[in-house]
C-alpha cells in the first residue's frame, strides 16, 4: 500500500517592515490613548474647578464658618523674647484639631501671632507674650471654595505645586500627540488644522478684548 504524501504547507511571505510613518503614527495613538487616560481625572477635576472660579457668586457648597476660642499657652513657650514657634504650633493643633501649614510668625512688641493655612482654611492666632493669653480666630470655607483653592494652588504646598507642573506637561503632551495623530487623517486633515487655527484666532481675540 503507497503512502501518500501530503503536500509541504505554502510558505507566507515574509512581512513587510513598517514604515517610520506607520510607526510614528502608531506610537502617536498609544502615547495618546494612555496619557489621556492617565490624566483624565486631573482634567475633569481642573475643568469643573475652572467653572466654579468663574462664578464665585453660585452659593452651593461654599458656607463659611468662623470660630473664635481664648486660652493661655503653658509656661515656657517663649524665653527671653524668643518663641518657640513649633511648640506653640503643636499645642494649638493639639487642642483645636488645626492643620495647615504654620506662616507669617511674628513678635512685634508685646503681641506674638502665627496662622495655619490650607486650601478653603486659615487660623490666626494672637497671642499676649506676658500673660501667654491668646485668641484664635478659624474660618473653614465649603467644598467648592476648596476646590477653587486646590486648582489655585493657594495655601497647598509643594507636593501639589508638582502636581499642577505635572498636569500641565500631560495636558500639552496629550494635545500635542493629538496633533500629530491628525497629520495622518488624510480626509478630515485640512478641516480639522483650519478648525484649530479659526478656534486659536477666536482665542486670541478674545484675550485681548479681556485685557481691554
């Protein structure tokens, strides 16, 4: 009995390397894709804020309130017209649950004040340098003035002053691999850079008619 023999499997032919072309355009889409997504809630969040910091007469989420409370520091806290300034931070934070960041230290004659301050937060606190008898003033804002602080970068130190470079070289890096994606879109190229350079002119327009 004969054996047949089956025929060798076509052979494919080789792929054809892309082209620099195809491989910047790909690698416009992923960095695209992937820096969209990454910095999709900053977007959402500097856009809402944005919205919020052009009305500040919308009254939801921005209730303030203040309280004023009186004491006396313990003994020690100052020594020969020298405060010490964590000392006093720490106890003040101890008894009224304060935060923020401590500033404008100052002794100026026979009154000593500091103040904490933090995004929609800010405590003052004056004291007595004979008797140590202080009062402290704490206004805490809403929600929404919070927001607006934080999108500010007022009172929020330097981890979210980083942030904010941060969010901004993405948002520019993802307009920019955006562009590029469109200069390979034959059909809708030329629509869509006229768009653009009608929507920056507009933009611009409108910037200087701001400034007056």
């Amino acid at each position: 009995m004969s054996i047949t023999q089956r025929p060798e499997a076509a052979t494919r032919p080789a792929r054809r390397p892309r082209t620099l072309k195809a491989r910047t355009h790909v690698l416009a889409r992923t960095l695209h894709t992937y820096t969209s997504m990454i910095s999709l809630l900053v977007v959402l969040f500097f856009a809402l804020t944005g919205i919020t910091l052009n009305h500040p007469d919308w009254a939801f989420g921005s209730a303030e309130t203040r309280r004023e409370m009186t004491g006396t520091l313990p003994a020690g806290w100052i020594v020969s017209g020298q405060v010490n300034w964590l000392s006093v931070a720490e106890e003040l934070r101890a008894r009224y649950s304060l935060h923020g960041r401590v500033e404008d230290t100052r002794v100026d004659g026979n009154e000593a004040s500091l103040s904490f301050k933090a995004p929609g937060y800010g405590a003052d606190a004056f004291i007595d340098t004979g008797t140590g008898k202080y009062t402290l003033t704490i206004d805490a804002q809403g929600a929404v003035a919070v927001l607006n602080d934080l999108h500010r970068g007022r009172d929020s130190g330097g981890a979210w002053a980083w942030l904010i470079d941060l969010s901004g070289a993405f948002l520019a890096f993802v307009a920019l691999t955006g562009l590029a994606i469109l200069l390979y879109l034959k059909k809708t190229r030329v629509k869509a850079l006229v768009t653009m350079v009608a929507a920056s002119v507009l933009v611009l327009l409108l910037m200087k008619a701001a400034m007056g």
